[in-house]
C-alpha cells in the first residue's frame, strides 16, 4: 500500500570529487612528508645499486619548505650513516653522512691523499685533497657526505660541505 510518504533521493558524491582528493593527497605527501626516487650512477654502490628505487622520509630532520631546498623548521641533524638527500648542481644526489658538524678532520699527504674522519679513512686524490686540507673540523650547520663508492663519487671532497638546512630528507628503504 502506498502511504504517500516521499523518501528523500541518496546523494551520492561524484567521482571527481574523490579523484581531486587523492590527487591533493598525493601531493601533499610527496611534497612535505615522503618521496621515491630512481638512483642514477654508481656512487653509492654496493649499498645503492645504479636503478635501485629509495624511500626518503622527508620529515626525519624537519619540515621542508614547498617548492624550496631548504627546511621551514629543523627538529634533527643527520648522523654519522645517514644516507641522506639534497640538491648540487639542480640535481638530487644521494650521499652517506661520514662527518657531522664539530668531527676533526685529519688529513695524509704522504704517499697517498687521505681524509681520516671519525675513524673512517676515506681516498682523496691531489685535487680534492688542495681543496679541502685546511679544514680542521667539519663546520657548524653541516655535514661532510661521500659516495659509497670512493673512486666514481662527486661529493663534499669535490663540492664541499653541505649545509644541513640544505638537506631534503633520509633515505629509509630501498
């Protein structure tokens, strides 16, 4: 029996809407909180394979500024170890923390070029070792970050130490 009763329709929400919502989500994940990156170049091998796809939490030092190379606020330094993330050159490059702000640096010239930082000797080559041999520490707000790979890196013995307000994130899988 019809009472004559009028049941209000369902609304349903179109599909757009949750397309929009997972584009802005995805987004701001990869804008502030996590990134996946393709390696490319043997520098940090054996550890990171040429190819290999790395996880960055982008959130393990601080927040990063969007669309910036730098961090809105820090809460964290990289470590002695840390596979860390930044920009050289417009270019992403993945590179090991063997020196944080403070660590001595000793340096060989004997027979053969060497860096001696927290007890790791690390090869320099004539060039990189002109460039950086007065030096005495790592300096404060950076960090001293090398290739795996000794002999095919371009890193902080070529460039530099690299600031860690620069620093986008740690790479946490691979």
């Amino acid at each position: 029996m019809y009472s004559g009763k009028r049941y209000p329709k369902e609304k349903r929400v179109p599909a757009v809407v949750y397309i929009v919502i997972g584009i802005a989500a995805g987004i701001l994940l990869k804008l502030f909180i996590c990134d996946v990156l393709v390696v490319s170049g043997v520098s940090m091998e054996p550890a990171v394979q040429d190819g290999s796809i790395v996880f960055v939490s982008k959130l393990a030092y601080g927040i990063p500024k969007p669309f910036g190379v730098d961090l809105l606020i820090q809460w964290a330094l990289p470590r002695r170890g840390d596979v860390v993330v930044y920009i050289y050159n417009d270019r992403t490059v993945i590179k090991r923390c063997v020196g944080t702000e403070g660590d001595p640096l000793d340096f060989s010239a004997g027979s053969e070029y060497s860096l001696l930082v927290a007890g790791e000797k690390i090869p320099l080559t004539e060039a990189q070792y002109q460039r950086i041999k007065h030096s005495t520490r790592v300096p404060d707000g950076m960090i001293l970050a090398v290739g795996d790979n000794y002999l095919e890196s371009v890193d902080s013995r070529d460039y530099g130490f690299v600031a860690v307000q620069n620093i986008l994130g740690k790479v946490i899988g691979k």
